[in-house]
C-alpha cells in the first residue's frame, strides 16, 4: 500500500496496482478525466510536490511533448500508485463547471503502457 497525499484533500492508502485517477477519485476528490483515461485529454493532470515517479508511460511522454507540458504536471490516468506520493489536482468537476468528471477509467492502465524514463525537467 501507498499513502497518497491529495494537498487540502488528505492522505489515503492505495493498492500499487491502482491508477492514480482513480485512488483520487475514489476519496473523494472530483478531479477529471474526461477521455476516460487515455491519455488523450489532459484533464487528469496533477502536479507532483513530492514522490514524482521516475518513469511514465510512452502515451503520457507523447502527450506532454504535444501539450508542452512540463516541470512536475503529470497525467494521473498513466501513473501507479506503486509508492508513497504528493499531489495538487489540476483540475476537477467543481473548478471546472463540467456537469460531470467524464467517462470512468478502466481498472487498468490504457492504452497498454510501454514504460520510458521520465524526463529530467519532469
């Protein structure tokens, strides 16, 4: 088990196997994801404070390369929660004014991860 820290949501603990989209969503927090988790709409981005994982998902290296994404933002739905962590959600239902957190993501990492070295500046 992890201890997942949502900053001003608390601390819970989540199985390694469980994506980070959903251990958050699970306690509470209305984050996003509206593509369903495929790394696709960006929506589920967190910022790391502390326990940034070192590697990610090819999926979420290409998505952040094409949303110029960078520093410590992360896309939740291609993270394990396989250690202890610390994030700020980005973006949720009630910040957002969405009627909804969009489609929910499957158990298991999607697409099929192909794990790659995360970059220096991530």
């Amino acid at each position: 088990m992890a201890k997942i820290t949502v900053e001003g949501r608390g601390t819970f603990d989540a199985a390694a196997d469980t994506r980070l989209v959903n251990a958050i969503e699970g306690h509470g927090v209305d984050i996003l994801h509206r593509c369903g988790g495929f790394a696709k709409c960006t929506t589920c981005r967190v910022e790391f404070v502390a326990g940034e994982p070192h590697q990610m998902t090819q999926a979420e290296k290409d998505k952040r390369i094409e949303k110029g994404i960078t520093g410590h933002v992360r896309l939740s739905c291609q993270i394990l929660c396989d250690h202890d962590m610390t994030v700020r959600a980005i973006s949720t239902k009630t910040s957002s004014g969405l009627n909804d957190a969009g489609p929910k993501p499957e158990a298991h990492i999607t697409p099929e991860p192909v794990w790659t070295p995360a970059p220096a500046s991530a």
